[in-house]
C-alpha cells in the first residue's frame, strides 16, 4: 500500500517470488513424503495405544494442511499470510 492506502504492485516482489516458488514447492514435497512415510511407519508398529494413534493423526492433518497452503503459495486466493510477511519485509 502507499501512503495514501492504495494498493500497488510491487514489481520486485512479484521477480523474486517468481524465482522462488517452484523451488520452495519441490522442497516442499519432499519434506512432506518424509513426514507422511514417517508417519506411517510409526502407525504400523503400534497396537492399542489409541493416544498415539490420535496424536499422529493429527500431525497427518497439520502436515497435510501446511502443505496445501505451500502448494498454493502463488494463488491469488490463498495464502495471504505468506503474502503480508513478504508485502512487510519488503518495506
């Protein structure tokens, strides 16, 4: 935004996450298979603690997630998170 609270197009950003996101993606996928064969590996080891069982599932989840909003890092809309850190490291 400039002062005048308008938004404008910030060229620079737009050139550096150009560069940046399919490498971030690619990374990205790896540490994701890793975590879900992790993940995996631990589950068919366990038997009836039910706690463990819950608490890997949710790391599934948290996984699964974060890795959705880095797959989407350059949609329009979504991620805007990602979006407001850039727009103020960029100030």
């Amino acid at each position: 935004m400039d002062e005048n609270g308008n938004v404008k197009e910030d060229y620079e950003a737009r050139t550096f996450t150009d560069k940046v996101f399919e490498p971030i993606k690619k990374a990205s996928q790896v540490v994701y298979e890793n975590i879900l064969s992790d993940i995996k590996d631990e589950q068919e080891h366990i038997e009836d603690d039910y706690n463990r069982k819950s608490v890997l599932n949710d790391k599934t989840m948290k996984a699964i997630d974060c890795f959705a909003q880095i797959v989407n890092i350059d949609n329009p809309s979504s991620n805007s998170e990602f979006k407001n850190e850039l727009a103020i490291l960029n100030k």
